[in-house]
C-alpha cells in the first residue's frame, strides 16, 4: 500500500461535502416543478380575490398569512358570492383543519424545536407534507419539506402579487390552472400507492369523501378523509417493529 503523502501544492484532500445525500437532485428537480405551479396558480389566486372584491393589499396578507390555497379560494369565492364574511371564514377554517392532520406527521418526522415549530407549522401545506413524508430518510425529508415550503411560499406570494395587480383579466380555465392543483397533489403521493397501506387509506379516504360530499357542508368531506388517514397512521405506529409492509 502507498504511502506517499499529498505535497502542499496538491492542496488538501477534497473532503465529501456533508450536505450531499442521493435523494437530494430529484428532491430539487420535484420542487423547481411544484414552484413553477405554485406561482402560476398564485397569479390565478390575486386575480380573483381582487375580482371578488379584496384589496391588493389585502390579497397579498391572505397569501402570506393563512398561505393555504383551497382555504383561500373558499374564503374569497363565497366573498364574491356574496356571502357573509362569518361563513367564509368558517368554510376557509374547515378547510384549513386538515393541516392540523397534517402536522401532527410532519411533526413526528421533522421533531421541530423552539421558534422553529411556528415555522414549520406555518409551511404545514398539502405540497410540504406529501414532499417530506415521501423521502426515506429522515434527513431527506427535513430537505425536501424545507426546500418545497420556501420555494412554494416565495413563488406563491409573487404570483398573488402579479395576479391582483393584473385584476380580473385572467381566466384560470384558459390555461388549465383550475386542475393544476389536484394533479400536482396526486403526482406526489403516488409513490405511497406502491405500498398495500397507501392503497388502503388512499380508497378509504376517497369512499369516505364520495359519501360526505353529497349530504355534508363543505369542507367536511375533506376533513373526514384526513381523518382516515390519521387513524391508519395511528394503528401503523402501534404495531411491533418489523411488521410494517415495504
């Protein structure tokens, strides 16, 4: 075996760079994807808000405040209805409830400490929680969570700026924004369906949904499928080591 050391004008031995780790290009290649929607559909959020009667001003809040974007599309779509301000609050709330389910996953994979736990619950979202909990390792998931929940609120916020300066002059159905949002979620969480697990709670979820919609206030639906999941994850996380399905 050689011996020979490396002589100064060689310069130290390239240490691995401790931030590398194998998920981490296609975790950026996801988020480059999901920001690009995430602003696209942000210009068709501040374009109707401000269209329902909402201040530029006060578009650009909502976004940066509550920054959940079906809760932001109930509160200003029964604003322009006409609605009560009391049952578009309430509906955008209902709505919102699911990220409560959320967090609670989140929580017990990214173990958040101090400040950081109002951060992280800030950027608690439909994209953020299906990112994380799709990684393999716990490492991963705090990148991908982190990286998908600034990208998304940066690139979302600056699409609500540009769609309420624009106004009312932009048609979400035009450019298929109307179902970006559903394709994009569901392109995320279908690595889970290659589990017997996933399977399980994604059509117990979708049966629970398909029976509420019909006789529940809006909202519910939704909440009542998360709820199914939580359940799943609960019985999951009581069952011996090593018994989990791969």
């Amino acid at each position: 075996m050689s011996t020979a050391k490396r002589s100064p004008a060689e310069g130290p031995a390239e240490a691995p760079d401790p931030e590398s780790f194998p998920e981490r290009r296609a975790i950026r290649r996801a988020v480059a994807g999901i920001g690009l929607y995430a602003g696209m559909f942000g210009i068709t959020f501040g374009a109707v808000s401000v269209g329902s009667g909402l201040s530029v001003a006060q578009t650009m809040v909502l976004s940066a405040v509550m920054f959940t974007g079906a809760s932001q599309f109930a509160l200003v779509g029964i604003i322009g209805a006409g609605g009560s301000p009391y049952a578009a609050v309430s509906t955008a709330l209902l709505l919102g409830l699911r990220n409560a389910f959320y967090g609670v996953a989140v929580s017990h994979s990214l173990r958040p400490r101090g400040m950081r736990r109002f951060l992280t619950a800030q950027l608690v979202i439909d994209e953020t929680t299906a990112m994380a909990l799709a990684q393999p390792v716990p490492r991963a998931r705090r990148y991908a969570f982190w990286a998908t929940g600034f990208t998304l609120f940066v690139l979302w916020n600056l699409g609500t700026l540009a769609g309420a300066l624009a106004g009312g002059s932009i048609n979400p159905s035009t450019f298929g924004l109307d179902a970006a949002a559903p394709a994009i979620f569901l392109a995320l969480l279908w690595p889970q369906l290659s589990r017997s697990q996933g399977r399980s709670v994604a059509l117990g979820s979708a049966a629970v949904a398909a029976a509420l919609i019909a006789i529940a206030p809006a909202g519910v639906p939704v909440v009542a499928a998360a709820g199914v999941a939580v359940a799943a994850g609960i019985g999951s996380a009581r069952r011996p080591a090593g018994t989990e399905d791969r």
